[in-house]
C-alpha cells in the first residue's frame, strides 16, 4: 500500500475537497431513495396509480408502465432534492474552507494525501449545542482507498485534536443509510445518543433518521 499523509488543508485543496464530498453524498442516493419507495404513504400512491390506469386502459401492462414511469418521476424529483442539499452545503461551510475551519485555533479541515493525490477530508469545528464538545464533519475517503484504516486514521486526528484543545468530547451526525460510518465510528468507541428525524419536510415524511454518535474523551482516556 503506497504512503499517504494527513495534514492541515491549503487553498490549492480547494476544488478536490469539495469534489470528494459530494462524491461521497452521492454514493448514498440508491439506497436513500430505495427507503423512500418503501413508505406506506409512497406504496399507497403507487396502487392508485395502478389502479387507476387499469380502469382508464383496462389493460394491467398499461397499468404496470404507467407504475414504471411514476417510479422513474420520483426518482428524478428525489435525485434533484438530494442534490439540492449538496448544493446547500457546498453554499454553507464548504463555501470557504479556509474561513470557515482554519482561521481559528478551535477547528480545523484535513486532508489525507498520497503520491500528490487528494484521497480524503475530515473536519471539525466547536458544537453548536455546547461549547464542551467538537463536532467531526466532513468525513470522506474516496472509493478506491477505503478498507485500508484511513478512515480511522482521520477520526483519529479529530480526536486527538479534541484531546489536545481540551474538548470533554466529540460528536457527529450520520444518517441511517451510511451503514460503513456507523460501523467505523461504533468500532471506534462512539456511543449513539440520539436519533431523530431529519428536520425537513421531506426528512418527516419519509422517516429519514438521523443519529447522533458521542466519544467521550475522559471516558476513553
């Protein structure tokens, strides 16, 4: 396995850490979606569809295609959503990496590089909630490298960071699609404290989970 590095971000990371981010979100939009089919509300309106084109054509494989077309339609709506989120993020603290994590002495952005490659990112800046606390965001190794403990690696200088500016703890948030990450984080001592749904009206509608891990620094010490 080639060497890598991580170390603190520079302006020239700019673009590719954003490109590995919503590379990452991306991954999840399958699965998401496949949630989202799977809701009561949703399989009713996909019956009336059925129902009601089989009484228009009398014919159940006009009915059935009419069914695959709903499907696609909310595929599209539910891919554009998701993406709109992205977009959001990438307005939001992503906007200005430099501004937003590395202009204090209590956040930082990091980036996992090898052989001149940008392969990763993790930040962490003071919890809205408490000021007791440091939040891990940001988190993503792209596909080719994970299973290779560089994912850990990053968590880890999160945590040490904490260790080091004297937080009581860290904490992130992961949604219930990102099976990996709630392995990685739970292998890693993270405790789940939470869980709630995601304050949108889609996130309601569609159960969209949302937990919240804690690592207790003292308790891990």
């Amino acid at each position: 396995m080639a060497d890598y590095q991580i170390r603190k971000y520079q302006n020239s990371d700019y673009e590719v850490a954003r490109d590995i981010f919503v590379a990452g979100m991306n991954e999840y939009i399958s699965a998401a979606f496949l949630h989202v089919t799977r809701q009561w509300w949703n399989l009713v309106v996909l019956l009336m569809v059925i129902f009601l084109l089989f009484l228009m054509s009398g014919s159940f494989f006009m009915a059935t295609l009419g069914m695959v077309f709903a499907l696609g339609g909310e595929r599209l709506c539910f891919t554009y959503a998701w993406r709109r989120y992205i977009d959001q993020t990438l307005k939001a603290d992503l906007q200005d990496i430099q501004r937003s994590y590395m202009e204090g002495d209590v956040s930082c952005f990091w980036v996992v590089e090898c052989s001149g490659d940008i392969i990763g990112t993790v930040a962490a800046r003071p919890a809205a909630e408490t000021l007791y606390e440091l939040e891990l965001k940001r988190m993503s190794v792209r596909r080719a490298w994970r299973g290779r403990g560089i994912a850990k690696a990053l968590c880890r200088t999160v945590i040490d960071f904490a260790r080091q500016k004297g937080y009581k703890a860290v904490v992130l948030n992961v949604t219930f699609v990102q099976h990996e990450a709630q392995q990685l984080y739970e292998g890693l001592g993270f405790l789940k404290c939470q869980e709630y749904f995601a304050q949108t009206v889609f996130g309601k509608w569609s159960n969209f989970r949302v937990f919240k891990y804690r690592y207790s620094i003292l308790g891990n010490s």
